[in-house]
C-alpha cells in the first residue's frame, strides 16, 4: 500500500536524531568524571585485619590496643626462669690515703720449719750448747704424770711432751695440766702404730687425727713430732714434713719403760742419762707405768737424773730451741 510507505519515510529522520542523541550522551559519560559521596581524605586509611574467630577487636570493645612491649633479645627454654639482668650497683669510692709513710705490706706467714731440718730425724738440738731436753712420751696410761710434774716444778724445769691423740682425748684435764705448768706439747700419732708400713693417706690420718684431738684439749702440738717405736725411713719422714713437722728422735732411751720385771731400775734409768750427757742432748722417757709390774721408774729417777745434769754444767730447755723457733 501506498500510506505506510509515506509513513516510514516520515519517521526516518526522527529515528536517525533519537541515534545520534544517545551515541553523544555515551561519548559524554565517558568523558566527564564521576561525582563522589564526600570530601577526599588525606591519606589512605591503614587496613584493619580480620579478627580471628573467637577473639574481640579494639574497636568492639572501644580500647585503643595496649602498647607494644620491646622485644627480648633472647628467649628461655621451656620449664625455665628466664635470667634477670644483672644489677647496676655504683662503685664504692676508695678512701684517700692517710698522710704520712704507707703501712709495711703483708709478709707471709715463715715456713713451720727450717728447711735445714728437713729430711731428718733429729737425734740432738743443733747447736744449742750446754743444754738437756727432757722429752716424756704419753700413750697409754698417765700413772707417772703427777711425779713427773711435781719434779719439775720444784727445780724450775720445762720439758716437752709428746702426746698420743687417743691419750689426749682421755686426759684432756692432764693436757690442761701439762700446759698451765708451762711445758711445751709436740704430735706423738693417733694411735701409735708403726709408720713405715702405713701409706700416705694413712700417716696423714694419724698426724691430722693427732693434732685435732690435742688441739681440742687445749695445746697446740705443730710442729714436733715423734715417730712411734722410732720407727721411720726417708719416706715416711718425708710425708710427715709435709704435714708442717720436722721429726724429733732421742739421743738416749732411758729404758725405764722395760720395768723392774724387764731388769731396769731408777739407777739404771740415771745411768744411761748421764752416759749419753752432751751439748743438745734429748733424752726420752716415759709417762705411763709398764703393763706388767705396773712402775713407773722415769718418774720415780726424774729428781736424780735433774740434779746430776745440774751438777755437770748443763742446764735445760724444751724442743723449742730447735733452730727457727
């Protein structure tokens, strides 16, 4: 039919404008900048994380969140204290030095005994001249001790006694005795065993052992000591020395510790005293009586053995006269 196709032609133009109006809105959308909701901020806001399931974040609960604490240079095993740092304590300002000389240093303490004496058991005082050392040995019983004392009282003698440590713990009022009466005290064992058959370790028992038993009864033995029976070799007189003693033997044994039943006397005793007499003699007796006729011929001839030295020109003196002491 002829009108519609007049009508198409009609409205081809308005098509055609409708086209072009919307390809220019799309140019223009592209070209202009879209609108935003408010102000730009400053700088980007730091991203908050997710909390962890279970947990509360700052902002729920309103706190800011606590500081952050420095961090440990190390940290401790489990189950253990971790270590405290140590305190800071300020120094102590040393006082100023008093006007005048400075004091003498320290000196150390001199050697128990003189080097010469080492080595040696010493059958005389070297040296000492015109004296007698009268040495009583105390290991069993105290039977003679009170005649012994009393005789040297009266003439004004001083002797040395060497005690067993066993004998000193049981007489600790006879050590005090000895002491008070001004005699001097030296380290006679433990025991009273044989030393040459004893080790090291053991002849330190006996001389330690010793020395605290007469130490604890009130005397200080160091550093006189006697080897029971006399027994001794370079070895254990060696071992004793470096226990701090030199070791002291005898010039004469008066034997009275044989007894009238072993064919001594108070006679015999003075006897061999006298035959033996020389500058720096040591004599060695006895203080307990013998086990068998219970005498006690030491004590008993002790006056007359000290009034014939006297009269032969020779006076007296304990072990201290040692050299170095």
């Amino acid at each position: 039919m002829v009108v519609p196709a007049i009508e198409a032609r009609r409205r081809a133009p308005a098509i055609a404008l409708a086209a072009a109006l919307a390809v220019l809105a799309i140019i223009l959308a592209l070209l202009l900048p879209a609108p935003t909701a408010g102000p730009p901020s400053a700088s980007p806001s730091p991203a908050v994380p997710t909390p962890l399931p279970g947990s509360t974040s700052p902002a729920a609960t309103g706190s800011a969140p606590p500081a952050q604490e420095p961090q440990e240079t190390g940290t401790p095993e489990a189950g253990q204290a971790p270590v405290e740092p140590p305190v800071s304590v300020p120094p102590v300002p040393e006082p100023e030095p008093p006007e005048g000389p400075a004091p003498p240093s320290e000196q150390a303490p001199p050697p128990p005994f003189p080097e010469s004496l080492r080595g040696q058991d010493l059958t005389a005082i070297p040296g000492a001249g015109h004296v007698v050392a009268l040495t009583f040995d105390a290991g069993a019983n105290a039977a003679g001790l009170a005649k012994i004392l009393s005789a040297l009282a009266a003439r004004g003698v001083a002797g040395t006694f060497f005690l067993t440590g066993n004998w000193a713990a049981n007489n600790p009022q006879a050590v005090a005795g000895i002491v008070a009466a001004g005699h001097r005290v030296a380290n006679h064992s433990m025991t009273h065993p044989g030393f040459t058959g004893l080790d090291e370790g053991s002849i330190a028992q006996q001389v330690r052992g010793a020395e605290q038993a007469i130490l604890a009864a009130g005397a200080d033995p160091r550093p006189l000591f006697r080897f029971p029976y006399g027994e001794r070799d370079a070895r254990t007189i060696a071992a004793v020395n470096s226990l701090g003693y030199v070791a002291v033997r005898w010039t004469v044994d008066t034997l009275g510790w044989k007894g009238t039943s072993g064919g001594a006397s108070v006679q015999t005793v003075a006897d061999r005293v006298l035959a033996g007499l020389q500058p720096g003699e040591i004599v060695l007796m006895h203080i307990g009586s013998n086990p068998d006729d219970g005498t006690t011929l030491d004590a008993d001839a002790l006056p007359q053995v000290i009034d014939r030295i006297t009269a032969a020109g020779y006076g007296f003196t304990t072990l201290d006269a040692l050299p170095g002491h």
